[in-house]
C-alpha cells in the first residue's frame, strides 16, 4: 500500500501507507539499499488522504483490522502542522466520521472512530469543520450479522451513530465549546458525470422519493 513522493525529475521515493514513512532508494546501491525517514509536511495532505481511503476500504471487509490501523490518526494543529493524536479517554471528546452509508431501518449511519472522550446518546457536539451542532440520536455497534444499540462509546471505539444531519464523510466532531479537527480526507474530482432526468411526472415523483413503496420505479436512463 504505497504512493509516489514526488514524480519525474522530483521523484523522492515511495510513502508507505501502512507503516507511516517515505523510503527513500539509495542510488549507489542501485535501489537495493533503503532508508526509512519521516514523511516530511510537504507529502502530509496527500499521504493523509491515502490513508483515510485504505482505512475506509479495509472498513468494508473488517472491524478488527481496521481498529489495528486506526489507533492513531494524524490531526492538523493550530499552527498548521501535522501531529499524531493518540487515543485517551481523559480528553476532551473528539473522533472522525469516516464512512457514511444508508440503512433501511434508521436512514443514515455515521461511522465513527473516537480518538479521545467518550459520546453518548443525547449529547451535543459540535462539528468544526461545518461549523454546526449536532445531536447524537442513537450509537450502535454493527457486527457482521447483527447490531447492538450501545449507551455510550469511548476513545478507541468504532460505532454507527444515528441523527447527524449535517455530518460528512471526513468531517470531525468535538466537544461543544473546542475546536479539533482531525486532518480531513480529500477525494480526486471524478473524471465522468452521470445524470438522471425523468421523463414523465410519475418518474420524477420516483427520484424525489414520492413512490409508496408498493411498486418499483421504472424508467429509462
């Protein structure tokens, strides 16, 4: 799980997604000697958002390895630089959303990893990044063919919360009255955009979520 530090004439070396550094090849040796080093702040935005797109992949197909992973996460401070946040339940509350996905049964859940604190049902939260408060309705646990409603969740805990109306794929919440943001994921602009336009009232009822239910919506694309 690798990137490219630089290209062409200003190629650096790769950064390791997994263990967090940029090898660097010695050309005396031709490539076969390699040196671990720190990723410098330059790469800090672009490996970030690599590594929230692996964590966020390995999500889909395990909690387990994805908790291996996400122990710590790399935060933006208040002077700009990037520092890791380890997790601490004596901290002030503070995780990252990073999934979101429909259910049929509660609408949208809010995958979320808690870096610091604890959350739980009923509590306000205020969402930096949108700069909005948020009001958790509902945290659950989700196993591969259950899911358990939990009271509360702490530092290290992975949950789905229920409620959160202006919460994106991301976004960071804290506790009301801080000021945390977790260094964001960034996504390429797509390449191809598609559009669907009805082409009768009773299409366009479908896509606005108009239909009752009974009978599928039918259409032409």
């Amino acid at each position: 799980m690798q990137i490219p530090a630089g290209k062409e004439a200003e190629f650096e070396g790769i950064i390791d997604l997994v263990e967090q550094k940029l090898l660097v090849f010695d050309e005396q040796s031709l490539g076969q000697d390699v040196e671990y080093r720190e990723i410098p702040a330059r790469y800090a935005e672009e490996f970030t958002a690599a590594h929230m797109m692996l964590l966020e992949k390995l999500a889909d197909f395990d909690e387990e390895i994805m908790e291996k992973y996400l122990s710590d996460t790399p935060v933006v401070d208040a002077k700009g630089e990037v520092v890791t946040r380890k997790s601490d339940v004596k901290e002030g509350f503070a995780g990252l959303v990073f999934k979101l996905m429909f259910d049929s049964f509660v609408e949208n859940l809010a995958f979320l990893r808690v870096y610091s604190g604890k959350v739980a049902v009923g509590d306000k939260v205020y969402n930096p990044v949108k700069k909005k408060q948020e009001k958790i309705a509902k945290i659950m646990r989700l196993h591969a063919n259950k899911r358990e409603e939990v009271n509360e969740v702490s530092a290290g805990d992975i949950a789905a919360l229920v409620g959160l109306k202006f919460t994106t794929t991301g976004d960071t919440l804290c506790a009301k009255g801080e000021h945390i943001v977790l260094d964001s994921m960034d996504f390429p602009e797509p390449v191809i955009g598609v559009a669907i336009e009805p082409q009768s009232k009773a299409e366009e009822g479908c896509l606005q979520g108009d239909g009752d239910g009974r009978q599928p919506c039918r259409g032409t694309v």
